[in-house]
C-alpha cells in the first residue's frame, strides 16, 4: 500500500487542480451572462475563418514583427510541450515511467521530446525578451497609469512562471540518466546533464523526481492563476474571435426602443395616445444605453476578460497620442474589474446582487475619457483578439444623451440646432443653401 502513495497524493493534486479550475470557470460564465442577450451566431463560415486566422493563426500579432513573433513562439511552445502533459498524468496516477517510449519507440519519442526541447529553449528565450522589452527598455505602452500595480506584477509573474516551467522541464530530462543514456529526444538536455556530473545516481533520481512534481503542480497552479490574470485570454481569444462583431467598422446599431418611436412618428397612422397592449403597462421600459455592467450585452463582457493588456489600442488611440485621458485599453480594464466586483457582491449574498451604490460609469470610467473617444475604430483595428472598446464607450455615451441629457455643451447646440434648423449650424432653414451663391 505504502508504494501507491504517491499516486494518491498526485490524484488527490490532479482532481484539487482541475476541481478549483472548473469552478473559476464557472464562475466566469456566470459573470459574462449578466450581460444582456444579443445574437452573435450568424455568418457562421466568416466566424470560423476569424477564429482560425485570429486566434489559432495569430495573423494580427504580427503585424508588429518583434513581439509578434516571440509571442507565436511563446503560443506554440507553450501549447505543444504541454502534450507531454498527458504522458506525466498517466506516469503520475499509475507510477511509470515515460510510458510513451516503449509504445511509440525510441525514434518517434525522441523526435516529439526533441522538438519539446528545442520549444522549450526557444520560450526561454522568448521570455527574457519579453521581460527585458517590459523591464529594462520600458515599452511606452506598459508604462501607462492603468499598467502600475497589479497589471505590471501580474505581466512580469507570467513570465516568471514560464522560465521556471520551461527549465523544470529541461532540468528533469538533463537528470534522468536512463532518458540520456538511450540518446533519443536529448537535443537541448544533453547540454545541461554535464552540470550534474558529479551527483550520485540516488542524487540524480531525487533532482529529476523533484522537477517533475514541481513541473506539474506548476502547471496546475497556472492553470488556476488564469482565472486572477490577464492571461485569460489563452482560453477566451477562440470564442471572443467566433463572436466578434462581423459587420462594417462604421456601422453603428441602432437602439429598437428608439427605432419603434421614430416609426411611429413617422406613421400618420399611428396614435401616439393608444393605450399599450394588456400586461405592457407593468413593463420596465428599457433603459438607453449604460451605464453598469449589466447594461453592457455578453459579448462586451466577455471582451472584458479577454483583453490581454497589451496596449495596441491605446498606443494607436488619436485622442490617448494628443494627451486626452482616454486609454481603450483601461476601459476594458475598468470593466473587468468591476464586473469581478458584481461577482464578488453575487458570491457574497448568495446568488443575488445587493446593490452597493456603485457603478462603471464615474466609480470607474469617468465621462472625461468617454467624450474623448473620436469614435475613429483604431483600438477595434488594432486589437490582436478584435475587443471592441468602442462599442462600450458609445454605450456609456448614449447613456449620458438619452437618460442624464449630459452630452457636452457643443453637441447639445449641435443637437438642438437639427431639431429647430434641420442642419448642425444656428441659422433658419431658409437660409441653408445661401452657401451657394457666394
């Protein structure tokens, strides 16, 4: 019985992982689906090809080749060495050891496991060049206030992850003389196994047994870490690519409630006077715009975990590059964080909201930033995984015309102008073609 302790003891860490894992998951669905309802399944041939070419293909990463392309090398690496995670769960749960050698053979093993090496390597490398760009060189758009704190810790701490996993990785084949010995698979770890020369056999057993449980209980804390992280989006860029908003980037929706009002004013039949239809009287008319998290459909909100941080949008934002307080990339920040707040206030008093007298609009975004926006879609251009901040924004404002009548001095003169004149400017309607005689 003593002998199969420690395959106890890795089910136990396995199921804890995975359990603690769906649960955030869980959560997380439960927090986009406060959002309100919006279709987002047609164009279904279009979706795929976003989600293939985007997401799995990486095609707006490289547009900006240097971070680009470490980051596709980050992606694939990543991804393909985590195979092996399949050959360590079964080592783990039944005590063998590289299971997969003798049932594929030594020269397709050592193939897999020597392009595993070569990826770790290369991650390595990657990483460091990525903390070195955050770090040292100090990229402008990491510098940002939104990026101080937690955003700043948070980036550098999964880079630190991905060094130790990597090497754990490296070192643990470096230390398993019987995987050195048949030569198959040790392209990088042979390099590093001289290190460990003058260790004894019990000594090199403990080093490589050591790597492999830290190795994998590394990765099972960050697989939990993604929940907490902006490295969300490893999960949330497929979907959020699939459901993107596919039409023109000009293209704005139009509001049904305000729709249905202007057919009506429109209609010399309609009777403004009608009296609603039975049961409508007890309907809550809709509310234009928002103004929480709850006003903002799901899409946005999934937008919201999915943003990576990485400051393409606001680097490209007219209004951020003239010193305007506008960051896209804080915008999703601020939503995310408080709808992490509404899950909390939920998970604190059993399932419902109470409210807690805060809101997006003011506690985080400030109108300042939303009037700043020139509405110009270069953060929805820009943006590697197609978040729309815009979309958010010009919610917030429609907010602000149609339920505070809070638009800026200039656009309620503008407003009121085509209301009284039919056109922008403060002059009758019958002197709008003068400009034609001059």
């Amino acid at each position: 019985m003593e002998k199969y302790i420690p395959n106890i003891f890795f089910a136990f860490i396995l199921i804890a992982g995975i359990g603690y894992f769906v649960m955030n998951v869980r959560k997380l669905i439960r927090n986009i689906k406060l959002g309100k309802d919006i279709d987002r399944t047609d164009r279904k041939p279009e979706r795929w090809k976003n989600m293939a070419k985007i997401a799995l293909g990486q095609y707006k990463m490289v547009r900006r080749p240097v971070s680009g392309i470490l980051h596709i090398v980050v992606y694939v690496g990543f991804i393909l060495i985590n195979i092996e995670l399949l050959e360590i769960v079964i080592d783990g749960l039944f005590g063998t050891h590289r299971v997969f050698q003798p049932l594929i053979g030594n020269g397709l093993y050592g193939f897999l496991i020597g392009s595993f090496e070569i990826l770790a390597l290369l991650v390595l490398l990657a990483v460091i060049v990525f903390w070195f760009r955050r770090n040292i060189e100090r990229i402008k758009r990491f510098m940002s206030a939104e990026m101080e704190g937690w955003p700043k810790n948070d980036g550098n701490i999964i880079l630190y992850f991905e060094i130790v996993l990597m090497t754990l990785f490296l070192v643990m084949n470096a230390t398993d003389t019987p995987f050195q010995e048949a030569g198959a698979g040790n392209v990088v770890s042979q390099f590093i196994a001289p290190w460990f020369e003058g260790f004894s056999h019990d000594a090199l057993h403990t080093i490589e047994k050591t790597a492999w449980w830290l190795h994998i209980v590394g990765i099972l804390i960050f697989l939990n870490y993604l929940y907490y992280s902006k490295h969300l989006h490893i999960l949330l860029a497929f979907p959020n690519t699939f459901f993107a908003n596919l039409n023109a980037k000009g293209q704005f929706n139009n509001l049904e409630s305000v729709t249905n009002e202007v057919k009506m004013m429109m209609d010399p039949d309609a009777d403004p006077y009608a009296m609603p239809e039975e049961g409508a009287e007890d309907e809550v008319p809709e509310k234009f715009g928002a103004s929480d998290v709850a006003d903002l459909n799901w899409v946005q909100l999934m937008n919201a975990y999915t943003c990576t941080e990485c400051g393409r949008c606001t680097s490209s934002c007219p209004a951020n590059l003239t010193g305007k307080k506008l960051s896209p990339r804080k915008i999703m920040m601020d939503t995310r964080d408080r709808l992490e707040e509404v899950g909390k206030n939920i998970d604190a008093n059993g399932g419902e909201f109470k409210p807690d007298g805060k809101q997006l609009l003011d506690d985080y975004i400030t109108r300042e930033e939303l009037w700043a926006c020139t509405s110009c879609n270069a953060c929805v251009q820009e943006c590697p995984v197609n978040i729309d901040p815009l979309s958010i924004i010009m919610d917030m404002r429609r907010y602000l015309v149609m339920e505070e009548s809070a638009a800026p001095q200039e656009l309620n003169m503008m407003m009121t102008n085509i209301e009284n004149n039919g056109a922008p400017w403060q002059y009758s309607q019958m002197d709008r073609l003068n400009w034609k005689d001059e």
